[in-house]
C-alpha cells in the first residue's frame, strides 16, 4: 500500500504488535521480560517505526528506511541498540525491526518484528523450510524435523529468515 492511501488494517496491526511480539519472544526463550503497566502502545508521542537493519554493531545497529513502503516507517539512518532478541541471536543487515521508546530501560530500542508459522521443518539447502518459507539453519530446529512445531520468525528482506523460538504446534 502506497503512502498517499493510508495505513491498512495489516500494517497497524503489525507495528502495534511489535512490542508485545518481542516479549513474548523473550519469554518463550527463557528470558525475564517485563513491561512498564504505565505505558501503552497508544501513548501519545511515542514512536513504533519499522526499520531495516543496515548494519550491525556491538549490542545494536544503524538501521535505515525499509524496502516495503509503510506510513510509519523510519524516515533518517539511526544507530539504536537492540532489544527483545533471544541469547544468541542478532538482526542481519536486512532484517526488520520496530524502533520503539516504549522498551524498559531503554530512551530507544530495536525490537523484533516477527511471525508464526506452523509446519514440519525440513531441510532445504543450507536452511529449512518451514509452511513454505524459507528459513535460515537453526540449532533450534536441527531435532525437530519428525514433528509439527509453531517457529518464530523474524520479518526480513532478506531470502531466508532467522528462527527466533520454536514451540510445539
């Protein structure tokens, strides 16, 4: 959807789901997450901006406009740490992230856009596709290839997505 014509339906829900994505990621991995009760997505003044990952630095990124035209996609290249991602993994230049002021802690922080997808992961290449996407290699699914499994994936630009949790369908 162009900018002239608005927001659609998808795309607000998506950037108003970010922030509770990220925790519930970060909860899934094993992480403690915890959200400040006196912030709301709706606060007025704060920021949910979709943004690529241009690149990746010690504990954050300089992130950029992304290639999908969204109305409240970040408009200037801006260096911001990252938040919500599980032990072990961090955003590739390409990768999608909502910059955010509504993260603990955190003036401003990178949190994972992602989605769920439901199906038997099997091997692809060097990767595996999971309800028909394809998906980067993952210790976390290496031993769950006999069984159906709800995987976490962060949004991309890029070919293959990064698998951020796996749990049983």
């Amino acid at each position: 959807m162009t900018q002239e014509k608005g927001l659609s339906r998808r795309q607000i829900l998506r950037v108003g789901a970010v922030v509770g994505s990220a925790v519930t990621v970060v909860a899934v991995s094993g992480e403690a997450a915890s959200a400040d009760a006196g912030t709301s997505a709706t606060q007025a003044g704060s920021r949910g901006e979709l943004a690529r990952v241009s690149t990746v630095e010690a504990g954050g990124a300089v992130v950029g406009t992304p290639k999908v035209a969204n109305r409240t996609a970040i408009r200037a290249a801006e260096r911001v740490p990252f938040a919500g991602f599980p032990d072990g993994i961090a955003p590739r230049p390409g990768d999608l992230v909502t910059v955010t002021d509504l993260w603990p802690g955190l003036a401003v922080a990178a949190v994972p856009v992602v989605h769920w997808v439901t199906g038997v992961p099997k091997r692809d290449g060097s990767g595996y596709a999971v309800a028909g996407q394809r998906v980067a290699a993952s210790p976390l699914l290496d031993k769950r290839t006999a069984r159906r499994v709800r995987v976490c994936l962060l949004d991309t630009e890029l070919a293959d997505a990064q698998v951020l949790a796996v749990v049983p369908a």
